[in-house]
C-alpha cells in the first residue's frame, strides 16, 4: 500500500515521503502528514525478538513507501550502529514501578539521535532519487537537544549545510557548549536573543518567505528541516515505542496484547506524537500521559479544549521542555479535526492573531487516550532525588518530569497498568540540577567540576560527549537579535 503525505492546512495535494522529507515543511506552513496511518502488517508479539534494526525495516517499510528496501537498509546500517553505546540502541532500565526507555545512548546522549542519526541518510537518499543537484541548507531551531544532534548528523555530509538557532540564555551550559564546539565546515550555530519560541517562529518565517526561497534556488540552495516538523524525524520515532513494547513481550514482563501506558515529557509535542501514531497503527497501549514543566500549555490544553499560548515563558531545569508554541500538536489537530485542512488551517490562524484557540467538544472526545499532567521545579528535584535514592537509578530533569507526572497520575486513578517512562537524557547532560537534586555541593563549581562530582558520587561514568567537551575549542560565537536571523543565514550562505 503506497502511503502519501498532505499538508495539514493544504488543498489536499498529495506527494511522496521522500518529496515531504526533502521539503521539511509545506510551502502553505502546514506539516505533511500521512494519508494514512498503515496498520501493522504483522501481529505485534512477531516483533519481539527483534533486534533494533529489524523493528526500525519493519516500521519505516511501511510510511516509506517509495524507498526500496534496499534504500532503507542502507539507511538504517548507516544510522544505527557503534555511534551508540549499546547494541541494543534504546534499552528498558525497570525501576521505581515503571520501564523506563533510555532514548540517549547516541553520540548526542538525547532522544533526538534516535531520529537524527537517520535523518541525513534518509534526506541524501530522497536527494539523489528525485535527481536533485542544489545544495540542502537543513535549518533548525533547537531548545537544547535537536541542534547539537542534527549538527552532529549532517556535519560534513556531502551536499547539505546546517544552521541551527537556539535560545542564548535558555539551554544548559552543556547543551551550549556541545553546540558551540561542534565541527564540520557546513555548520553554523547562532545563539538568539530570544526564547525558543522565538527561534521556532523565526525559521518558520524564513521557510515560509517566497522572496527567501527564490534568493536561495537562484543560488542553488534548497531549504529543508531537521526539526520534528519534519516527517522524516517523526516516523523514526514510532520505532522505539514497538521496539519497547515487544523488548517486555520478549523478556516475558507483559503478555501478548495487554496494554501498556507510554509517558512521554513534552514540549514540541513530537516525541508523545510518534507514540499516537504507533497506537494508531496497533500498538496495545491504554493511555498516552503528556508530562508537562512549569510550561504547561498542553496540561492546561488537555484539561480544558483551549490551547493558549498568552502566558509567561518560564525558563526552568528542563530546558528542552520550555516551550509555548507545540509545533506538532498541528498534526494531531487536524486528524481529530477528521483530517479537516479547513478547520487546522483556521485554528492555526488563531493561534498566530490572537494567540489561542479552542477545539470543539467533538474533537474533545477523541483526546480520550491523553492525559495531561505537570510537574513543578521542586517535584522535578524531588523526583531525581527519590527515583535515586529508592532504585539507585539516576534521571536527568526531563525524565523526572515523566517520572513525578505519572506517579501522581498512578496515586490518583489506581491505573496500574504497565508504563513505558520515555527517558529523553542523560543526567549528564543537565549535571548542575541534577547535582543539586542530589544534594551535592554546587557552590562555586563549573558545570565541569560538578560532572566530577556527580560521577563520584554515583559510580555511573562520564560519557565521552561530555568529558571531551571541557577543552574542545570554541567555533560557533556569533548572537543575534530574532529579527537578525534572516541576515545571519545569508551570510553564512554567501549571500
């Protein structure tokens, strides 16, 4: 079955994955879309057993469906391999009541290598198949995590360059620094005065500016993105919920069909997304819990229809989190809309003039699966410094914001379904909150020191992303105001 992608707010023009993939995002601003979302051709218990690679062939054959199967193989070798520090790429760790799934043994130590390692080979391979000779320009807004994973993916790829943004004064010391120190002569990184907020409606102005893309094809550029508005990181993501879900079928810790809640912290909306679509394609799970910061627009979107951005931007120990403006809930808008570009496209609009929109309660109804939840700075540390001290495991912020959210959504419905807790991060990462949750003396100490500190503490190692970061050089020092972006691209283009 040949699966095709349509913008959210388009006239209903249909393309491939691999035209959606190089475009990034639609000309109109929508995000592409699937057509349909392909049942599983297999039942679910014939994925147990499989390893990563095979889950990702299974999965991707089936959204990607003008990729030969050669093409994706290829795809896939080239993406997961020894980048990552475990053969089996995204291992369950069971502790404190729950699975949780370590989405950060890649080169980035984040979740958004699961997607990124990928990405690039997906991009070249939809390059060289629609015969296309300019040079992608991949641009990319990040709130930590994204840019110094898509950075490291198409460093010195042939064909493309990279231009990430990111907020200057609302990432972690060790996110900056993993940015700002990356290599590649096709990578540029700008720190914005803004928030990523800003960032994100910045490149999508850019992609979306007529006269840009005209300068830019004169010149033999294309634009495409690494962001989840992009299908082509998305779709990889719906491999690491099947591969979850058939790791405890494998290991005999859940039986064939029961059903599993999956916990997902949330900003963009694009991790807890690709479990919706893994659910629509036949995954057994019960309940989708959304774990919000102190950013909670979609707790307070879940709880009431509304989504109202009008509030302030809170910068909190979960960087990759505080965000307004969730770019990916477009999508699930408009299938519950009954995949209704008219009504998206409207609701969009709303969202840009006046800052919120209301959903109808006919679209309500089929949220049934979401629950919402949030989790405060103090229950964040809280959680970082329980989850420790009563399993010895070790959670960075992020995924102590999962962790508390659905610890209190476990209290509250006696829900004691099995739950997958998507672990985003390496508490290396975010090493100065979670030394603090610890209790280890931070006064007067560098990131650095403190990564020193945590390691003696705890026993785990430090991984090579990050002790290689204290003497690699600078290259990346260039900040900008959010209405410079524009000019900051040209000039690393030539422009």
């Amino acid at each position: 079955m040949e699966i095709l992608y349509q913008s959210t707010r388009g006239n209903g023009e249909r393309i491939t994955a691999s035209q959606a993939i190089l475009n990034g995002i639609a000309t109109d601003g929508g995000l592409y879309v699937p057509t349909q979302v392909p049942a599983f051709d297999r039942p679910v218990s014939a994925f147990a057993g499989l390893s990563y690679k095979e889950t990702a062939f299974a999965v991707l054959k089936q959204f990607l469906t003008d990729y030969t199967d050669e093409e994706l193989t290829a795809c896939i070798d080239g993406a997961y391999n020894d980048k990552f520090d475990t053969p089996k790429i995204a291992p369950l760790h069971e502790a404190a009541g729950a699975f949780y799934l370590e989405l950060y043994h890649g080169p980035t130590i984040a979740f958004k290598d699961m997607a990124l390692s990928i990405l690039p080979h997906l991009m070249t391979t939809a390059a060289r198949k629609s015969g296309l000779t300019d040079e992608i320009v991949i641009l990319t807004a990040t709130s930590g995590d994204t840019g110094k994973a898509a950075l490291e993916g198409f460093a010195d790829v042939p064909g493309t360059r990279i231009v990430v943004f990111y907020p200057k004064h609302g990432v972690s010391a060790i996110q900056e620094r993993q940015m700002v120190t990356q290599k590649g002569d096709n990578t540029c990184v700008i720190g914005i005065e803004g928030n990523f907020d800003d960032a994100q409606t910045g490149v999508k102005r850019i992609f979306t500016d007529e006269g840009v893309r005209k300068t830019l094809a004169d010149k033999g550029f294309r634009f495409s993105s690494a962001n989840s508005i992009n299908i082509g990181r998305l779709v990889p993501q719906i491999v690491y919920y099947v591969y979850s879900y058939a790791t405890l079928l494998a290991e005999k810790k859940i039986k064939d069909g029961e059903p599993v809640n999956i916990v997902v912290p949330t900003g963009n909306f694009g991790n807890i997304l690709a479990a919706y679509y893994a659910m629509q394609m036949g995954l057994p799970v019960r309940k989708l819990v959304c774990a919000s910061n102190e950013n909670k627009v979609l707790y307070d979107f879940f709880g009431t229809g509304t989504y109202d951005r009008n509030r302030p931007f809170i910068l909190t120990s979960s960087p990759s989190m505080d965000i307004l403006i969730s770019s990916n809930l477009e999508r699930l808008i408009y299938h519950i809309a009954g995949d209704n570009a008219e009504t998206d496209r409207a609701l969009m609009a709303k969202l840009l003039s006046e800052g919120k929109y209301a959903i109808t309660d006919s679209m309500r109804e089929k949220l049934s699966m979401f629950v919402g939840g949030f989790a405060t700075e103090e229950e964040t540390k809280e959680e970082i410094a329980r989850v420790y001290r009563e399993a010895g495991y070790l959670i960075d912020t992020h995924t102590a914001v999962a962790s508390a959210v659905y610890r209190r959504y476990r209290e509250q419905s006696g829900d004691e379904t099995p739950a997958i807790i998507a672990s985003t991060a390496s508490p290396y990462k975010f090493t100065r909150a979670v030394t603090e949750a610890l209790g280890i003396e931070t006064q007067g100490a560098d990131d650095f020191a403190l990564v020193g500190r945590l390691s003696e503490k705890t026993g785990i190692p430090v991984p090579a992303a990050v002790s290689s970061l204290e003497t690699a050089s600078i290259r990346h020092d260039t900040v900008c105001e959010v209405e410079e972006m524009e000019d900051g691209v040209k000039r690393f283009l030539g422009i």
